[in-house]
C-alpha cells in the first residue's frame, strides 16, 4: 500500500513540475535554466531561495513606496 502511495505522488510531482517547466519555458524573459532547480545541491538551492527573498523584500518596498504616493496625491 505504501508503494501504491508513494508511486501516485511520485507521478503527481512529475506531473506539476512539467507543467511548471513548460509555464517556464513560454514566458518571456523567464530564466529557463531554472527549469532544472531539482538537480542542484542544497546549496544553490539556498541561493535562489535567498535571491527570490531579497526579489520579493524589494517588490514590497516598490509597491509601499507606490501606495504612499497614491495615498498622497489622493489627499492634496
């Protein structure tokens, strides 16, 4: 029973990482050698995961810093 499990989420996991490989792969300007992250150490996992960090840190400052200036201009 615990193969039969293990195998259908082995298989589910193929599945969705081939369609986030081809999500991947259509978008434009998308880095295609990150279609391949299962494969690298745990370290230069740690290094994308630390990257998309500082991304996702620097997209909530852009977006405080548009509401601020939303809310100003809004009010004067």
């Amino acid at each position: 029973m615990v193969f039969l499990i293990q195998n259908t989420q082995n298989r589910d996991s193929k599945a969705i990482q081939l369609k986030l490989d081809e999500i991947i792969r259509s978008l434009s300007g998308a880095r295609n050698h990150l279609m391949d992250l299962e494969r690298l150490s745990d370290e230069d996992l740690q290094k994308f995961q630390d990257e998309f960090e500082r991304l996702r840190k620097r997209s909530e400052a852009t977006a405080e810093t548009v509401r601020k200036a939303d809310r100003k201009a809004r009010s004067g």
